[in-house]
C-alpha cells in the first residue's frame, strides 16, 4: 500500500509540472509583446554588463571595471580601497579658499561631486614606492572639464596655504603632461615638511583620472612615476568608457 500511495503522488506531480510548463508557454507572446518590468534587452543587458546604460557614463560596476588589475599590471602589487560615490571627506576649509581644489584632490573630495570613484594603490613587487590612482565618474563630460580647470586654475594661483591638518604645504604648477590617450592633463606638486607629493590630473570625456606619488623633496627622481601605469590605466580607461 505505501507503494501504491508513492506512485499516485509521483504521477500527481508529473501532471501538475506539464500543466505548469504548458501556461509558461502559453504566456510567451504577452511577455515579448510590451516588455513588462523583467524584460530585459540585448542592449541592456550589454550595458549592465559593461557598468554602463545605453552607452552612457559608467556607473559604479563600470569605473570598477576600467581599474587597472593584477591582469594588466602583473609586476605589481595591489591595494584595492573603498569603492563607491564619495571616497573622502572634506575638513577645515583651505586657507585662502583659493587653494580649496588642490585640498580637494588630496583629500579625494572633488568639486564638483562624481556620481562614482574606485581608487587603489599599486607599487613594483621589487619596490615599495607607491603610485596611488583614483577614478571618477561624471553624468557629463562638462562637469569632469569644469574639475580640471578647477585644480588648474587654483595651482598656477596657489603657492601656499593652510590645510585642514593645519599645515602650510607650497603647491607648485608643473609642465602640461601628454594626455596620452586621453583629452587633456595637468600636474602639479604639493611640498609639506620635507616630502612632495607629485599629483597627474587627467580627463577622457566624462572621467578623471587621479594619479598620485610621493618622495623625499630631496631626492629629485622621486617625481617620475612609472609610464606604465599610467599607460595601463588610461588605455583601460578610455577603452572600457569608449573615450578613446
């Protein structure tokens, strides 16, 4: 009797599954016809995919994705940091205001505000000197130009001013890097007590890239970072971004 009782359940089950199988069919056309909420598209699904939507700016996914990895930089080491909108805070304002973008870039707190960044720090497995590179993403590509002339324009301008750890670093504009495969660069060099901190700020359209290195102010080579992390990183990039 148990086995007989088994084998109504059994057969009960096989006929409730076709039943369930038959309706999903059935429902196929209304599913195409208008796209309800869980539709998804080849275009869309391409572009969750890459970090994008409809081959606009990368979101958080995407500029994570256009971060260079141990896979392009093999002779490397990696620090991966916080990912995310925001990755720093602003504190005490700089002193003059007009030196407040070049704070910004130190402190990871750009104006105007990205709508993601993802940073990490990479160094040589032979060395330990540090080249720290973050990331942000802009809705627009206007907004990514008005940080630029911001950090620009307050470098030429700024050769001193009081930090929000009270400090008084001097800030020095540097000669104009070659973008590389990107639109447009600036650098320049914030000193305080003794070590200079060496910054490469660059756009591809709607992104920007932070490059940032550090060494004693006496040793002069130190401002050199290594061409080809910075040729990974923009090549990456402009790739994933299609700004290239």
């Amino acid at each position: 009797m148990r086995v007989d009782g088994l084998r109504r359940v059994q057969a009960v089950v096989v006929a409730l599954t076709a039943v369930a199988l038959l309706a999903g069919c059935g429902s196929g056309d209304e599913a195409t016809g208008d796209g309800g909420s869980g539709a998804v598209t080849e275009g869309s699904a391409k572009g969750t995919a890459s970090g994008r939507s409809n081959d606009g700016p990368l979101n958080a996914a995407g500029l994570e994705n256009a971060a260079v990895t141990e896979a392009d930089l093999p002779e490397y080491t990696f620090t991966v940091f916080k990912q995310g909108t925001v990755l720093g805070s602003k504190g005490k304002p700089a002193k003059p205001a007009a030196c407040q973008p070049v704070e910004d870039i130190r402190l990871r707190s750009p104006e105007p505000a990205p709508t993601a960044a993802a940073a990490r720090s990479v160094h040589p497995k032979t060395d330990t000197k540090a080249t720290d590179i973050t990331l942000y993403a802009y809705a627009k590509a206007a907004d990514a130009e008005e940080l630029l002339t911001r950090v620009r324009d307050a470098a030429k301008s700024c050769t001193g001013y009081e930090d929000d750890m009270g400090l008084n670093p001097t800030v020095t504009a540097l000669p104009v890097p070659d973008p590389g495969p990107a639109d447009e660069a600036f650098a320049f060099k914030r000193e305080s007590s003794g070590t200079a901190h060496w910054y490469r700020v660059v756009r591809s359209g709607s992104n920007v890239a932070v490059f940032k290195w550090q060494g004693l102010v006496t040793h002069k080579s130190a401002g050199e970072a290594p061409d080809e992390v910075i040729t990974a990183q923009l090549e990456k990039l402009t790739e994933t971004a299609g700004t290239g």
